[in-house]
C-alpha cells in the first residue's frame, strides 16, 4: 500500500471514529434532557425509563455497526442513504440523501456566496462543522466569479478539501440552469487538477438563486456526462431535502433507461 493509499486509510479511520461520536452524541443528548427535566420534576419516571429503554436498545445496534472494519460501517450507511446508483463514463455516482459534512469523500462542495461568506445555508453548516478556518481561506480568494470553482481545506471534517462553487454573480442573487451547469463543469475539474477521487455535490443554485430541483439535476448531470475522468472515480449527489434527492434519483434513473 502506498503512501497515498495509507493516508486514505488514516483519514477514514478517523472519520468512521467521528462519525460514532456524532451518532453516540445525537442518541444520548435526549436521554440527557429526560434526565434533567425529571430531576426538576417536570416529567413522571416512566417517561425516563422509556428513554432509557430506548438508548440501551439503539446504543446496542451502534456498538454492533461501528464494530465492523471501516469499508464495512461505510457500506452499510450508503445502503441505508442512497436512493439511486449508477456509472457515468467510469465515474460511479449516486443519489444519496443525507448530511454532506458527514460523508467520507475527498471533497465536499458549498454552493458558495460569491464574497466567500459562510453565513447562511448549507455553506454556515459546513463552517459549523468544519471551522471557521473553511471561511477564513474562502474569503482571501474571493471574489469568486459565478460559474467558479475555487478549493480550501476542510477545517476539522475529515474531507481534503471543500469546494466553493458561485452560482450566482451576486450574494443572494438568482442564479440559472446554465450557471449551475458551468459551475458543476468547474467543480469537476477542479477534482481533476487536485488529483482527488471523490467529490459530493448538493443542490445548486436551488435556494436563493430560484433554480428548480429538477432543473438543478439536470444541469449537474449534463456536466457529468461532458466530464472525462483522469483522477475522479465516485461522485456523490447529497442533499438533505428529499425533492432534491428526488430530483437526483430521477435524471440518473432515466440517464440508465436512456442508455440501455
């Protein structure tokens, strides 16, 4: 294995132990609230035996995933979050709903304001789980001209890099099928000059920027399908709204029916 190979295995090690302590986090905090509002009297001890029933019961199920190897824990979650599958051009890629701070790839993509501000969105999410570092490194390059794709580290979170691609020309500003198309162009091959394997992409230019989810699929797919992969094996189509996903599963769907 080599040196490159070792590294990948290092950053997945680390993340697979992150994302249990994310997991353990998110069970055990309600338990804690039942707890508190009991010792003040604000809840019958019934109600804390259920919790308590319940997070001995699911702490179980999470000690028995994360006892997997790494690829195994990985595998198991994209069964559970992907909705749809499929290879373009050697690139896998699939439709997956869930949160992209918590997605083992090379590179993670904020659809970036053009100032390089991480204040709203999904970009403020990325800066909450990654550092304000992300924001810092963003800002010195901006301004980032719609259509561009401009590389930072990724802070804490366990990803190389995150890409901030502008949809728009301005903070807020509407964006286009056709920006979005540009930008998902410059996003991959931005992946190709860093020589990484894995990029994740949500829906771009669907907030403020007013383009449809079925548009904003389109679009990425179209640039997808334009792209010939060098370094690139495996992108991601993640998002946590469900008609973004939707929208994701369906152009791919039909990208297979189209082709077979």
């Amino acid at each position: 294995m080599g040196k490159k190979e070792e590294a990948r295995e290092e950053r997945k090690l680390k993340f697979v132990e992150s994302l249990k302590r994310r997991q353990t986090r998110d069970l055990i905090e309600p338990l804690s609230r039942k707890i508190e509002a009991f010792m003040d009297a604000r809840i019958a001890p019934d109600d804390v035996f259920k919790a308590v029933h319940y997070v001995a019961t699911q702490s179980e199920k999470l000690s028995k995933r994360f006892r997997n190897r790494p690829d195994v824990v990985l595998a198991e979650i994209a069964m559970d979050e992907n909705k749809f599958t499929t290879e373009i051009h050697d690139i896998g890629i699939k439709a997956r709903l869930g949160d992209i701070t918590a997605l083992f790839a090379d590179a993670i993509v904020n659809p970036a304001d053009p100032s390089g501000a991480m204040t709203e969105g999904l970009a403020a999410a990325i800066k909450a789980a990654g550092g304000d570092t992300i924001e810092k490194e963003a800002v010195a390059k901006a301004p980032i001209a719609a259509g561009a794709a401009v590389p930072t580290t990724a802070g804490s979170l366990s990803n190389l890099y995150v890409i901030h691609a502008a949809v728009a020309g301005e903070p807020g500003g509407p964006s286009t099928p056709d920006t979005v198309r540009l930008v998902a162009a410059a996003v991959l091959a931005l992946a190709e000059r860093l020589k990484i394997e894995s990029v994740a992409i949500p829906g771009l230019g669907t907030g403020a920027g007013g383009v449809s989810p079925e548009d904003s699929a389109a679009a990425i797919l179209e640039a997808i399908k334009a792209h010939r992969a060098k370094s690139l094996t495996d992108v991601t189509l993640i998002d946590r709204d469900e008609t973004m996903v939707a929208a994701f599963a369906s152009v791919l769907e039909k990208f297979d029916e189209d082709s077979s």
